[in-house]
C-alpha cells in the first residue's frame, strides 16, 4: 500500500482538499450573495408597485433612491409579450456594437432567474435581472483557482523531479570516483609485485596475462574516473573500438555464443572519448550475453549515415518484458541478483550526455531477443 503513496500523492491529496474547502466555502458566499440580490431585485419591485399608487413625495423619493442603489444587479423590464421596455446596468459597449445583446441577456435572464411582475396602475409589466459581476467572478474563483493550484503543482513536481535526479547524478558520480579511487592502491601494488616477479624469472606467460588483468583493472578504474567530468572526444576509427570490443568479449564468451559485426563501410571516423565508448560496447555486450543463457547469437549492425552513425546491437535472448522496459535505465534497477543496475544507466549518461547521441531499446520481443540502438549525431 505504502508504495502507490509518495509524496507527489499527498502534494495532490492537499491540492484537492484546499479546493473542496474552497468551492464549499465560495459557494456558501455565492449563495448568501444570490439570495441578497435577490431580496434587493424583490424591494425594487415593491417600490415600483408602491411608486404607481402613491403621491406621496417622500415616498416617491425613498423609491427613486433605492433604485439609484441599484448599480450592480443588470435588470431589464419587458411588457407582457416580453417586448423590451427599459434596462439598467448592462455594458454600453455592447449595447452600441451588438443588436442582439439585450435579446440575448433577455434570454440569459430568464433562464437564470423567475421574472418578477410589476403594476404600473395601467397593465403588467415583468422585471427580468441576472448575476452581478461579483456574484459571477465569485462562482468562477474555485475554478480559477484549481487551475493556478494545479499548475502550481505541476511546477513542483517538475523541480523535485529535477532535484532528486540532480541528487542521483552527484551520487552515481561520487560513488564512481570513489571506485576509480580505491582501485588505485591496488593497483598500484600489483604492478609493483609484477615487476618483482618478471625480474625473478617467473612464468613468463602467467605473468603476460597479469599485466594484461592489471591493464584492464586500470583501464576499469580509468573508466570510472571520467564519469561526472567532460571527457575530451577525439576523431577516431568507431570500427576499430567495435573489432577489438568483439574480440575481447568473444573470448570471455561461452562456446556456444558467436558474436559478429557488420558494416556498409570499413572505417568510419567519428568523434568519440574511446575508453568511455568501449566501456558502453561492452555494458550492452554483457547484457546481452546474460540474457543469453550460453548460447546464441549477437550482431553488431553499423550504419554510417550522412546525419548519424547507427549501431545496432541485437541479441538472441529472452527479451525485455514490457512492464520494466521503462525501468532499464534507471539507477539501481537490475534484473540480476549480483550487481548494482548501474551498467545501462552509465552507458545511457556517456552516450546522451558526453558523446550527444542516444542510446535506448529499438525493439525487444519475448523469447527471441532485444535489440539495442546508438545513436551517434554528426
């Protein structure tokens, strides 16, 4: 349960309280402010009524006063056909530039409200009012403001999102300089007991294969130093990096797994920082090896194209369920039980962010295997 119940949940949970709390509350105030025009819309009819009786000119003049009050509530007073006779409070505007606006306010009106009937001694005559226009911004405020409250939110959401990745970024970088840091002492201390042992005469071929271990170690720790700064790109060969990553993993690979390459031309420069771009060539070749179960295939398709390099790397695995397909890229997210998830995530940084490029999954299907795609902009 505790999972569907985030942060962004109860920033959301507080947005639609404030907005309940708000409409409920307009709305009593709306409310009360109708039934106040109304009574005060009811006094004006009374005081015509009263004004067709009477030549009392006290109470002639009380009658004018309180309609002179009146300079909010629009009301239009019509004969017994609903022809227009008069009308008070409406925009002038619109009464020069539209012939059919008193009609349709007249339309509006009664709709709105019940018209109310005045005798002027002679025949009837119907007082037909609507909404003032603080009683109308008054029904519109909660609107207004659950839009202003959920784009407030959006903006939240957006600069923790930001935050947090921000967060995550100086971890991953942190953590990657503290590894590159830690395998310095060793290091250095192996190279040094090399050099003890070549100078004794040792197993020469053992020790060939230690310096090339300790040079990959180092080309490890290399790797891990450059992540979280700029690293330089050089124009280089991308087909050379491609033959010696297959090589190199060939050999580490099961018997059973053959892995290839293709290309429509046998060099292609690009500019690319080569330790970085190897080390993403081999993240995507491991993955694919796993998913592989010791036998298989994995084919490196290279297309050199006017606007961009593609590479495509497919293997014939067990495919990407389309629930995590998302997730891949994530920090810390790995289907296996050894590991830190942090090997895609790394390649996807040093493509997107080093080399401006791309890299994500072009296809996967279930059982017969995914494919991967680097996109290398010129």
């Amino acid at each position: 349960m505790q999972h569907f119940f985030n942060w962004k949940t109860y920033f959301i949970v507080i947005a639609l309280a404030i907005v309940s709390a708000t409409l409920y509350y307009t709305n009593l105030l709306a409310g009360r402010l109708a039934e106040d025009e109304k009574r005060k819309v009811e006094q004006y009819v009374q005081g015509l009524n009263v004004l067709s009786q009477t030549s009392d000119p006290i109470a002639i003049e009380y009658i004018l006063e309180l309609s002179a009050q009146n300079k909010t509530i629009p009301i239009i007073l019509t004969d017994e056909q609903n022809n227009i006779l008069d009308y008070k409070n409406l925009d002038s505007l619109s009464l020069v530039s539209n012939k059919k606006y008193l009609a349709e306010k007249l339309d509006l009106f009664r709709k709105e409200h019940d018209s109310l009937v005045v005798s002027n001694g002679v025949g009837l005559q119907k007082i037909f009012y609507g909404n003032s226009y603080l009683l109308t911004q008054l029904k519109y405020f909660p609107y207004v403001q659950l839009v202003i409250i959920l784009l407030f939110l959006f903006v939240i959401v957006i600069a923790l999102s930001i935050a947090n990745k921000s967060m995550q970024n100086q971890v991953w970088v942190g953590l990657s300089k503290e590894t590159a840091h830690q395998l310095g002492t060793p290091l250095t201390s192996l190279e040094g007991w090399l050099e003890l042992l070549s100078e004794e005469d040792a197993n020469k071929a053992a020790v060939t294969e230690m310096r090339k271990d300790v040079g990959r170690l180092k080309l490890v720790a290399d790797r891990f130093g450059k992540v979280g700064s700029d690293p330089e790109l050089e124009e280089d060969d991308l087909m050379k990096h491609i033959r010696s990553m297959v090589d190199y993993m060939q050999k580490r690979a099961p018997a059973k797994v053959q892995i290839v390459y293709s290309t429509n031309e046998a060099e292609i420069p690009v500019y690319i920082n080569g330790p970085l771009f190897d080390w993403v060539l081999e993240n995507l070749l491991r993955n694919a090896l796993d998913a592989m179960d010791g036998k298989g295939k994995i084919s490196i398709d290279v297309l050199n194209e006017p606007q961009a390099v593609k590479i495509n790397v497919t293997d014939t695995g067990k495919g990407i369920p389309k629930q995590i397909m998302k997730k891949i890229f994530h920090p810390g997210f790995s289907t296996k039980k050894r590991g830190w998830g942090l090997g895609l995530s790394l390649a996807k940084r040093i493509i997107e962010k080093y080399h401006h490029g791309s890299l994500f999954v072009k296809s996967s299907e279930l059982g017969k295997g995914t494919t991967f795609r680097i996109l290398l902009r010129r």
